[in-house]
C-alpha cells in the first residue's frame, strides 16, 4: 500500500469516513451504534467479494483502492466497538 498508512488518499473515501465517524460520535444508543456497525459488516462483505474479482482482473489500482476501502471499514468497525463498549459502560453508571 502506497503512503504511511495513516492517511486517506481517496478523496471519497475521506469524506465517507469523516461522515461515517461523525455518525458514530453521535450516536446516543447502542441500538443506533449496532445499526451503524451492521451496516459496515455488510459493505465488509461487499468490499471482499469485489476484491477477487479485481485480483483476477489484475486492476492494480482498483485493488489499490479496494484495499484502502477495506482498511477504512476495518477501522471503523474497531471504533464502533470501543464506542459500544463505552456507552455500555455509560449507561452502567446512570
């Protein structure tokens, strides 16, 4: 992967995961924290099987991009764990 690994490159992809994490800093539930996680599972999922494709295709920069993609979704699904974690520990203290 080209770059320190710490930053998106993808102007899409950068606007995405800011809205996405804005998302998440707002939830207010769990419920609402799981609905945000399911629905990054789901394009998790998505984003796997595309790659194989790719991968046949040998799309160098689609793969590139793909990788990336997955990189993001990774790391917003560890952040909606600790966020989960969080409000359940929040709600523990009420």
């Amino acid at each position: 992967m080209p770059g320190d690994g710490k930053t998106i490159d993808d102007p899409e992809l950068l606007m995405e995961a800011m809205e996405a994490r804005e998302e998440l800093h707002e939830a207010g539930s769990i419920a609402q924290v799981d609905a945000l996680a399911a629905k990054v599972r789901d394009e998790l999922q998505r984003a796997l099987a595309g790659l194989a494709r790719l991968f046949l295709a040998n799309d160098k920069p689609a793969i590139r991009k793909a990788l990336l993609r997955l990189r993001y979704l990774d790391k917003f699904a560890e952040e909606a764990r600790a966020r989960r974690s969080n409000l359940g520990t929040n709600l523990g203290k009420s």
